[in-house]
C-alpha cells in the first residue's frame, strides 16, 4: 500500500514541487488548494503517479472534520501532513502600518489554520506507522533573525506574514512534543528563496551570482523531512537539510 501525503497549497510553485517529488518517491498525494487541483492530478495519473485532489480553504476550519473523515474512508489513515499553503500579502509593511483585517486574515490562513488542520488530522496520522508533519515556514520569520538588529534581512518588513511564520513554527513545537511518544516527527523549513507567484522584486539582493531556488530545489528540505527514517529529528527547523536556529 501507497504512503499517503496530503500536501496544502498544492495547485503551484513549492506546493506542486512538493507534490510532484513525493509521487516520484511512490507516494500517492492529495492535493489541497483554494484552487482546484483537479486537471493537475488527472495529468500526474496520465503520467502513471497517483494523485487526488480536494478543495481546502484554511480560512474555513468548519470543514476539516469532514476532510479528516474523508480521508479516512478513502485511505485509512495519513502518513505525510505538509503545511505549505500561505499568503503573503503584507510586503513593506510594519506593525503600525497593518490594518486589521489584514492582519487577521494572514494569522488564519498561515498559522491558524495548519493548526486546527493539523489537530483535525492528528487521529489519522496517530493510524500511520511513522507519520511525518512538515511545515513550511520562513528565516524571515525567525526570531534569531528578527531579534538581530544588524542582521541583512532587517528591512525585509512584512509583519503580518512574519508573525504568522513565528506561530507556525510554535505549531512545530508543540505538536512534536505531545506527538513523539506516537513515533510522529513534526519539524519546520525554510525553502530559501524560490522563485515562485509569491515572491517578487522586493526581495533581497543575495548578490550577482545569486539566482533563486527553482520550485523543486527549494521543496527539496521540505521532502526530505517528510521521508525521514526513524532515527531522523524533530521539533527542528531546517534549511537546505540543516538545522538553523528559531
């Protein structure tokens, strides 16, 4: 039997990455997305991977008990939970700046909602033998790096999305904290910088030979954590699969 990952955020860029390199791993992925995902999976199983798809909006929590239980009438359980869905929407913008509702709405589809996601999903990855959760955070978000006042992303303001990135990287925590005992590992990553529909030419200036991650080496981390044997860590954050402080 196929390992099942769902993936979030899945319908382009690092999330359909990340889906593409765990069907060549023999995974089969739910792809999850605002967007629906449906023509993309029907072309990954025309080209023999398998794939399926639901809807997902983050921001409507009410329906992920009904996911959860879809899930489990399909599969029987989850094996991969990738929390990679988010919005940035809040680039340039300091903490005075921000209206609420902007505010609000970046918390509830970046932090708020993986959590009650992955609470809804947590009895089916408890059915998995090993289950991995993943959740893809940000070194923009990183408190060692914000709390750095000579460090060279200090202009890189957006703090709606980096409040959200230090929530989801307190959901690692936790979550891998009351979840180790169940033999499921629960870490966080930073892509880096991936050229993608999210980022833009306010990004940083990484120098003349710098050039940004295509989607699939940026999904790479996020992957291999993922498939981590049992001996792999957790409660950790990761980029290019090394450790970096939170």
């Amino acid at each position: 039997m196929k390992k099942i990952a769902l993936v979030t955020g899945a319908y382009q860029g690092l999330g359909l990455a990340t889906s593409a390199l765990l069907m060549e791993q023999d995974y089969h992925v739910i792809m999850a997305d605002v967007q629906s995902c449906s023509t993309l999976a029907n072309q990954f199983r025309r080209q023999g991977y398998s794939a399926s798809h639901l809807k997902l909006d983050l921001a409507m929590s009410s329906i992920f008990p009904a996911i959860a239980n879809l899930i489990d009438e399909q599969f029987g359980q989850l094996d991969v939970l990738i929390n990679n869905a988010a919005i940035l929407v809040d680039m340039g913008s300091h903490p005075s700046q921000l209206d609420e509702d902007t505010y609000r709405r970046v918390l509830e589809i970046n932090q708020i909602g993986p959590f009650l996601l992955t609470k809804a999903l947590t009895p089916l990855l408890k059915k998995a033998k090993h289950a991995r959760i993943v959740n893809v955070s940000s070194q923009v978000g990183q408190l060692a790096q914000l709390s750095d006042m000579n460090s060279p992303l200090k202009e890189d303001i957006c703090a709606a999305y980096q409040a959200s990135k230090v929530g989801i990287n307190a959901n690692t925590v936790l979550f891998a904290k009351e979840l180790e005992s169940h033999g499921i590992k629960v870490n966080s990553c930073c892509p880096g910088w991936v050229d993608s529909a999210m980022n833009s030419d306010d990004l940083p200036d990484y120098g003349d030979n710098a050039r940004p991650k295509t989607p699939r080496e940026g999904a790479d981390t996020a992957v291999w954590l993922a498939t981590l044997n049992e001996d792999g860590p957790t409660a950790g954050f990761f980029t290019d699969r090394t450790r970096i402080d939170w």
